[in-house]
C-alpha cells in the first residue's frame, strides 16, 4: 500500500496515469496502447486525477481491462494487474509493458486503428510521421542509412538552425515530399534526429 500512496504523491506523468473508472473498454484502450507504445507504463484505476482515492468495483474493472486489452489493442497486450486495499478502498494497479512489435493500434467504437502515444500526462494521436518512425524502429529488418550529400546537408544545417520541417528539408536539398519524409523518419528511428509532432507544425531536431 506504501508503494501506491507514493505512486499517487508522484502524480500523473509519460509512465503513470490515473483512472476514477473504467467506463468503455475502447476509450481504456487508448491508454494501454500509448503505454505500449511508449516505455510501458501503470494505470491507477480507482484514483481521481487529483490523487484522493475513489476505490473501483475490482471484479468488474479487471473483467474490462482485460477484455480491453485483448480484444481492442491490436496486436494484444497482456497486462499485470494487482489489487490494493487503500485507506480501505480498492485500487488496482495495472502495468502495461512496452511492446516489443510497434506500433500497436486501439480499436475505437466503430472497428477504426489509431496509433496512440504517451507525451507528458496525455495519451495522444500518433501524427503519420510518427507512426512510420515506430514501424521503422521495430521492424525486423535493419534501418539502413547512406550520408549522401544530402543527410549531411541537413545535419550541417542542423548545427546552426535549433529545427527543421519537411518543407525546409525538401526546399534545402531539392528533393520531393515523399523522399524527403522518407529520409528524416529514417534518421529520427535510428536516434539522429528526434520528431516533435504535438505542435500544429511538425518539425525535427538533432538527436
């Protein structure tokens, strides 16, 4: 129980989110896929976002997190879920490792796959980008990089300007759209670069 409270006194944040209930196993399942796409992560059910302790129903709650899990995150993902007696309220802690085969999709309402990822406390939309950049990351082949003339145009640019966008890429070396997104998500998988996609305009920096 120790080990929960200070969880809590930690507050939400990329590897911790707070639930008061699990009211729809497609809406939970937005979370468990942005842990997985992440670094893992834990889910409080029975916690308000403020921290105070509403307790859960936990028979119920586990029968939605797994069904959630198992059968709206694509491909599935097998949680560890253990019940807590706070303050005599239940609480489960729900940890959700990282997946090993990204980019793994929630299924909303309507049999839709969205992508979704862990930036700061929120579980957000994966720009298309991105989604390549984790495909990339995970595939089993290797990510393969030639520093032509023009990766070493964009890094030299890169030394003097803090950031980057696809338009400017494509304008600074002379190439097209789609070879141009190509090549930043490749760089951006293997570390060079780093993808900052939650502003309205997409941009890339040194890694």
């Amino acid at each position: 129980m120790k080990r929960i409270l200070q969880l809590i006194d930690r507050g939400e944040g990329d590897m911790l989110d707070f639930k008061k209930e699990i009211s729809s196993v497609h809406r939970i399942a937005r979370s468990i896929v942005a842990f997985a796409n992440h670094y893992g992560g834990t889910l409080l059910v029975g916690v308000n976002d403020d921290g105070s302790i509403s307790g859960v129903r936990a028979e119920e709650e586990k029968f939605m997190l797994e069904k959630s899990a198992a059968e709206c995150c694509h491909p599935p993902v097998i949680l560890s879920i253990h019940e807590w007696n706070v303050n005599g309220k239940v609480v489960l802690e729900v940890i959700v490792p990282e997946s090993h085969n990204k980019p793994v999709y929630a299924l909303d309402e309507e049999g839709k796959r969205w992508v979704v990822v862990r930036s700061g406390d929120q579980s957000l939309l994966a720009s298309k980008p991105m989604v390549e950049v984790l495909r990339h990351k995970h595939s089993s082949r290797p990510v393969l990089i030639q520093y032509s003339d023009i990766e070493k145009s964009l890094l030299d640019y890169l030394k003097t300007h803090p950031r980057i966008t696809l338009k400017e890429f494509c304008k600074l070396v002379n190439i097209g759209k789609f070879r141009g997104q190509r090549i930043l998500v490749k760089l951006t998988a293997v570390g060079v670069l780093r993808l900052h996609d939650q502003e309205k305009t997409i941009f890339y920096t040194l890694g």
